[in-house]
C-alpha cells in the first residue's frame, strides 16, 4: 500500500475529467461521446475514492459504487438512444440531429 | 513504492488521450479498457481492493461490452471521423478545457497539505456500510437500475409511430 | 319528509354532471332518460312537498333546510339555505313540472341533432339553477342562481353556434340582461350595507323598522331590484334581448323564454314585496313599467311574420301584465298568471316548434296556412293555447288569471281607471294578434308542404299542456261566480293577500267583467271576419298602416336607438382610444419581449455539442468567481 498525497490523486482526476470534457466537445461520433461521458464519471468516482482513502473512510468508496450504479444505467439508456439514433439517421454524427433550433 | 502510482497514472492519461483523438471508434474502446484498467491499479494501491475488482469486472467487463455490443449490432461501415477531426477543431474546446484544468488544479493548490490515514479498506467493511447505513441509497440505486431497464428496452423499439418518428417532410418547420 | 328537500335542486345538476362527463359514452336514448328522469322526480318530489305542506303545514308556513355554511366570514355567515314557503313551492312546482314535460317533448324534438347530449346536459343545468334561485334563502344564493339561469340561457341560444348570427344574438341576451343584474347586484350592496344581513326572511322582517314609509332609501332600493327584474323579465327598456333570444332551439324558449327564466323578475319583486310596499312610488313605477310594456310589445305582436317573434313579443306583453299586477299590489294575481302564462305559453311555443318542424324549419307565417285539416292535433292544441292568451272567456284559464289581474287593478288604490284601460287595450290587442296567428298559419290555402308530423311523446304532452290550460283555471275563479281561492289562500302564507275586496262592489264587478268579455270576444270574432272573409278591408288598414308596422315590427325601433345612442358612441371612443400613451406603453412591452425571445432563440441551436460547451463555460466562470473570492 502506497501513500499517495491526495493532490496528485486529485490532480490526476481532474486531469482525467478535463480530457473526458474535451473529448466530449471535440468527437462527433456519438459513441465516443458516451465513452467521454464515462471518463468523466469514473474520473469523479476517482476523486472520490482517493479522498476516501486518504481518510481511511469506506464512504469514498460507497460513492463510487453508487456512480458505477448510476454509470450502468445511463449507459443502459444512453446506447438505446444511439440505436434509435442510427436507425434515424443512418449515421453517428451528432450534428445531423439539430431541427431543434429556436 | 510512489513512483508505481506515477507511472500508472502517466499510463492512464496517454490511454485517454488516445481514446478521444483516435479516429476508430473501436480502437478508441480499447484504449478506454486500458485506462479503466489502470485507474482499477490505481485504486488497489491505495488500499480499495473492493472498488479496485468492481472497476474491472463491471466497467471494464460488463459496461465495455455493451459499447462493443452496439457497435456490433449497428455494423456501420468503418466510420472514420478523420474528416471531422482538424485541428481547428481542437483550438476552442482546448482552451476551455486547459483553463478548467487550470481553476481545478489552483483549488487544489490552494488546500493545506494534510497528512493522511491510510489504511486498506476490507470489502466486508463496504458491505457493511452499504446495507448499513447506506441502506435507502442502496434501494434507491435499484430502482434507478430498473427505470433505466424500462427506459432503454422502451427507447429501442423500431416500430413506425413509436416514441421517435421518422424525419420525413413538414417534420418541423 | 323535508329531508328531502335539497334533491330537488340537486338531481337536476347530478343530470347535468352525468351528462357532461359521460357525454360520449351514452347513447341518445340514455341521455334522454337521464334528463327527464331526473327533471320528473324533482317534480314529483316537488308535488309531494306541496301536498304534505297543505297536509301538515310547518311553523311559520315556511321551512328552511341549512345544507352548509358556504361563506362563513367572520361578522356575516352566508348558509347554503334551501326554504320553502307557498311562493317558491309554487314557482319551483312549475319549473319541474313544465320542465319535465318540456324535457320529455325535447327527447324526441331534438332527435338527430349532433349535440343531443349537451342540449339535456345544459337544460338539466338550466333547471337546477331555476330551482337554485326560487328555493334560496338568502340573497348570494339566489344570485347564484339568477346568474346561472342567465348563463343557460346564454349557452342555450347559442345552442347552434355554428350559425355566427345565433352567437349575436346569445352574446346580446347576455349583455342586455347584464345590465339588469348590475343593477341588481347593487341593491343587494345597498340592502346589506343598509340592514346588515343577507338572510331574505331578515330582510323582510327588518325593512319595516328601519325604513320609514315613503324613504329614499326604500325607494331607491326597489327601483334597483325593478332594474334587476326588468332586465331578468325583459320589460321595457331592457326588452330587446328576448326577441333575438329566439334564435336558441324552441323547446328552449318554451322553457327559458317563456315559462320559467324571464318569470324570475316577477318572482324578485313578488318577493321583496316588503320593500316595495314602502315605497308607493316605486310600485307605480313598476305598474307603469308593465302598462307600457304590455301595450307596445302587444302593438309589436301584432306586425311580426316569424311565429316565434310573435309569441316572443307575446311573452313581453304577458310579463307586462305580471308587472301590472306586481305594481298595484295583486301579488296573488301575478303569480296566478305567471301559472297559467307558463302553461299556455309552453305550450303554444311547442306547438310552434312542432309547426315549425312540420315545415322545414319554415317559421315565417305568410308562407304557412292551411294547416287545420292536415295537422288535427297540433291545430287543437294551438288553438287551446291561444285561447288562453286571448283570454277566452269562461273556458280557458288565461282568462280567469287576466280577469282578476284586471279587478284587481280596478279596485286597488295603486290602480285605478287609467291602468284598467290600458290593460283592457292590452287584452284586445292580445285576442287580436292570437287569433291573427291562428288564421294565418292553420286556415286559408296551404303554401308549404308537410314533411314531418310530430310524434307520440310531442303530441302526449301537447295535449297535456292543452288540457291543463283549459281547465287549469278553476283553482281561482272571480268573486262573482264561484268565489274559488285555493291559489290565494296557498299563497296568503307567504306573500300578503291581494287587493282587499271592498263589500258592496257585485255590480261593478259584473259590469267590468261583461265588458272584458265582449271587447275580447269581438276582438277575435273581428279578425276571423277579417282574415276569414277575404274582405278588402284588410288590404286597406295593411296600406294605409305601412309606416307604422315596419316600425312596429322593429319593435319601435329600439334596437336602432340603443345601436345609435349607446354601441355606436362606445365604438367610437374605443376605436379612437386605440392609440394612446397607455397602449404605447404595452407595446414597448411586447416589443421587449419580442426582442429578447429572439435573441435567446438564436442560442438555441439544435447542436448538442454547443449546448456542451455553453455548460462548461458557464462551469467555469462559476468556479472562477469561486476561486477570485
């Protein structure tokens, strides 16, 4: 067991976080924006089980359970709506969905 | 054993690098394997063996292969987003992001050095928390799981005059 | 048995509940069933409680059934209070009665129509406010009523909506009568502010006290209410509605129109006749309203080619009578008329719908005749009915209710010579429009042909009705001949006794009563020579008159006075006022919004990923702001 020191745990998170974000603005094909999507999570679920442990607590760890429930079933939903998406669209790219406009 | 950690986490984010800046989306999956993995490596350093196995078996195994699952199912022809992905592209949500990295690297900066209580955290002790007093959150999950169950095998269906209709003229203006 | 006695104003409404929620799942015959059935067990419920208050009358001979308290404020508690006296179980008996049979009429008159269900839903609607307004005991509760007759009628002359002009004339009854509830509404501001309580009885008992004989107060007061039942009973100057009003299905102006909703301005002054007789004033006022009335919608009757505008104007010159009687203290006389006049009028009006729909929908008589031999039952019926309107003497009812509206005004110190007269013209003017309206839609040559002959239920209460006004008379017959007071003496428990007879006046009684009779029996004989005999004389009085019955049939032109001195001003203002610093004002609002709409809509770009980047963005100012703190 080694004694990490919570910043670069929490470095490392946030650094996860920020690419999961950018892959989300940059990507187009609507998979890799739900895989993005996971980054992001699993990235809050690391922050969470880093603070946990560095307080020898279990809560940080009960959250991160709880972000894996949560994960599964978006990502349960989220794949349903890619299908119905490409059985729209015939494609993957997210900007041919935009007849919602103002 | 720090520099274990150092080396994993470096692993993990060349891993998710690859993931949103490889073309292919089934390359890219793997690459999001690889970092999940090492994140799980992570965790079973610093003392979450429980957490550690949990990332393995239900992000990297179960979750992974639902996204190869579709993949599979919608079989479309190698969609390469080589086109889409121009560097002009990357400036603007580069900068967002480099400067949110930045805020959160400061608050974290900003927070006194504490020394921490280290210690492995045996699984029963998780156990015994969740369906202590964790116990609402615990049924409360469940039943997310089971609307998320109804909402994708609703979201799914094919049939014409379903919750989606086809775009086909006078759809919207 | 007084238990019962908030089901006769609630079955109508749950008829009216069951009919509006479950519109769509009943069938026509259901829906009629429903309707009658809950109309007629009112009635029947309304009978027995007539029977047993004569069986076993309760103290006081008045019985007031606390249902809920329904505004309970802290000085003034307002009970959602049915009472019964002789005056309001006369007035509910009618309404039931004639409602159930005009409902049982209406389930085959109305068959085919689209909207059959919402005919009943609204009719059954219409008779559980009519109950609502009779039976309350304290004023809220009887506006509660008087509104929602007013709404029925509303919805029920627009019933064919679809017809842009039935909506005109719908919106018009409304506004019209609007006046008249305003004016209503005020009295009963001023009556609260003056005597402190809603409560009718206690308004009753109170006035006396605090109001000396003759005060303004009172005076002011009962000219109020008269505006309220003048507008309600459609008696000059707020007659102009009820014409127009004939555009709503004819069952509905047998009911609404004629029989029982334009009575309820008879019934408000019938019942505050407390107030009124403070203020000998104000009853010559209401006497006067009525003479007036009488004579110029009478002269109206008289030139009118749409049957139901004849018998529209009638019912103004009908009401003119009840107000007449009202107005010299006959409040007896009145109600013994609003009894028969429901009767007879009801069922001229159904017999008219019945001639109407015999002769696709023609309404006009000029293009009607001949239709004695071809239609026998309707033909007997009208003539019954009109005879009652004519006031025929001896043998039908109308005319024992005029005649004692007619002694009584004689005899009574509000009356006097000058009113008889003029009711006298009135009753001639009566028997010649009547019989006019006879000779011209069921003798001479026939001119549009007979495509539908009513049915068994329409000719069943047809006959009834018939019957009943023939016969319906005998429960008040003059002094002279019989001396028969059943109404009056019912009635005495409630409301003063009518006019007290002086002894010793046989002869004169005898006199008025011939001459009644004959002006009546030689205006009837008169125009059946006139129409019946082809004599040229009717062409000549027809052109030499031109003038006067196209203004006459205009209804002295009142329509054009109130469009030129009232709607035409109004328009005007409104259209110059369209502009002012005022709407400029709204304007820049509108426009604001319109601007920032548009902006805030351009945002909404229908791209996921932009939607991504404005949250991050705005993620990170907050985090920003955080951190600068």
């Amino acid at each position: 067991m080694t004694q990490i020191p919570l910043e670069h745990g929490l470095l490392l998170a946030s650094a996860l976080f920020t690419l999961g974000l950018l892959g989300f603005l940059v990507r187009r094909n609507l998979i890799i924006m739900l895989v993005c999507v996971e980054i992001m999570l699993n990235a809050a679920g690391l922050a969470f089980v880093m603070a946990g442990a560095h307080w020898g607590q279990v809560d940080g760890q009960i959250m991160f359970i709880f972000i894996l429930t949560m994960a599964a079933a978006e990502v349960a939903v989220g794949l349903a709506i890619i299908l119905q998406f490409h059985w729209r669209y015939q494609s993957l790219d997210v900007d041919q969905a935009s007849t919602m406009k103002g | 054993m720090n520099w274990m950690f150092y080396i994993v986490a470096a692993i993990t984010l060349i891993a998710t690098v690859r993931v949103i800046t490889h073309p292919n989306v089934v390359y890219a999956l793997l690459y999001f394997v690889v970092s999940l993995l090492s994140v799980a490596l992570i965790f079973y350093m610093i003392g979450a063996p429980f957490v550690a196995a949990l990332e393995v078996i239900i992000y990297a195994g179960a979750i992974l292969v639902l996204f190869l699952f579709v993949i599979m199912m919608l079989n479309f022809r190698e969609e390469h987003e080589t086109h889409w992905l121009r560097k002009r592209i990357w400036a603007g949500p580069g900068v967002l992001c480099a400067a949110l990295l930045a805020v959160t690297i400061a608050f974290i900066a900003q927070g006194p050095m504490v020394s921490g209580f280290y210690r492995t955290i045996e699984p029963s002790e998780v156990g015994n928390a969740l369906f202590g007093p964790y116990l609402i959150a615990v049924q409360l999950a469940a039943l997310l799981l089971l609307s998320g169950l109804v909402g994708s095998s609703h979201l799914r269906r094919h049939e014409r005059g379903s919750l989606l209709r086809k775009p086909e003229g006078g759809d919207s203006q | 048995m007084y238990d019962l006695l908030w089901l006769i104003p609630a079955l109508p409404f749950v008829g009216f509940l069951i009919l509006t929620l479950a519109a769509r799942s009943l069938s026509q015959r259901v829906a009629a069933v429903i309707a009658c059935g809950t109309v007629g067990v009112s009635a029947v419920l309304t009978l027995g409680m007539i029977a047993g208050f004569l069986w076993n009358p309760p103290a006081d001979y008045a019985h007031t059934v606390t249902l809920w308290q329904w505004m309970p404020l802290n000085s003034l508690e307002i009970a959602f209070n049915l009472r019964i006296d002789a005056l309001s179980l006369v007035m509910a008996s009618v309404i039931t009665v004639v409602g159930f049979l005009i409902h049982l009429y209406s389930s085959e008159y109305m068959q085919g129509d689209e909207a059959y269900t919402r005919f009943f839903a609204y009719l059954n609607l219409f008779v559980g406010f009519m109950l609502i307004l009779v039976m309350a005991d304290n004023f809220a509760l009887l506006l509660l009523g008087w509104e929602g007759v007013g709404l029925c009628s509303y919805l029920l002359i627009g019933f064919w909506y679809q017809k842009p002009e039935n909506g005109f004339a719908a919106r018009k009854a409304f506004v019209v009568t609007r006046i008249g509830d305003v004016s209503l509404l005020v009295a009963v501001f001023l009556i609260f502010s003056e005597l402190g309580t809603l409560q009718l009885s206690e308004v009753l008992a109170l006035a006396p006290d605090r109001w000396a004989e003759g005060s303004t107060t009172a005076w002011v007061v009962s000219l109020l209410l008269l505006g309220g039942a003048v507008g309600k009973s459609a008696q000059l100057p707020l007659q102009t509605w009820l014409p127009d009003a004939m555009a709503g299905p004819t069952p509905v102006s047998a009911l609404i129109h004629a029989a029982t909703m334009v009575t309820a301005g008879v019934y408000l002054i019938a019942r505050m006749h407390g107030i009124f007789e403070l203020s000998p004033s104000a009853m010559t006022v209401v006497a006067l309203v009525g003479t007036v009335t009488l004579l110029t919608a009478g002269c109206a009757a008289l030139v009118q080619s749409d049957i139901k505008r004849v018998l529209a104007y009638s019912t103004i010159s009908q009401l003119g009578y009840m107000f007449l009687a009202l107005g010299v203290g006959a409040w007896a006389g009145a109600l013994f008329h609003f009894m028969t006049h429901a009767w007879f009028k009801a069922l001229l009006f159904l017999a008219a719908g019945s001639v109407i729909a015999a002769l696709h929908h023609e309404q006009n008589i000029h293009r009607m005749g001949g239709l004695r031999k071809r239609l026998p039952v309707l033909f007997w019926t009208f003539v019954a009915g009109a005879a009652c309107l004519a006031a025929l003497p001896l043998v039908t009812s109308g005319f024992y209710s005029k005649e004692k509206i007619l002694w009584d005004v004689w005899i009574s110190p509000l009356g006097g010579p000058w009113f008889w007269s003029a009711a006298i013209l009135g009753a001639l003017i009566t028997a010649l429009y009547s019989t006019r309206l006879i000779m011209l839609v069921f003798f001479g040559e026939a001119k549009t042909e007979v495509s539908h002959r009513p049915g068994k239920r329409s000719s069943f209460v047809l006959i009834v009705l018939a019957v009943w006004s023939l016969i319906g008379g005998g429960i008040e017959v003059p002094h002279n001949f019989g001396h028969l007071t059943l109404l009056s003496n019912f009635l005495e428990t409630a409301i003063p006794a009518s006019v007290e007879l002086p002894p010793g006046l046989d002869l004169q009684l005898w006199i008025l009563l011939l001459v009644a009779s004959a002006i009546v029996t030689g205006g009837v004989l008169a125009t059946v020579w006139l129409y019946g005999s082809g004599s040229p004389l009717r062409q000549k009085i027809s052109d030499r008159t031109s003038g006067l019955q196209r203004f006459w049939l205009g209804g002295w032109g009142f329509d054009t006075a109130y469009d030129r001195l009232l709607v035409q001003p109004i328009v005007w203002l409104s259209q110059i006022n369209r502009r002012d610093g005022v709407d400029g004002l709204c304007r820049v609002a509108v426009s604001l919004g319109r601007t920032g709409h548009f902006l805030l809509s351009t945002t909404q770009q229908g791209r996921l990923r932009r939607y991504a980047i404005g949250i991050s963005a705005g993620a990170l100012a907050l985090l920003i702001l955080m951190l600068l703190q």
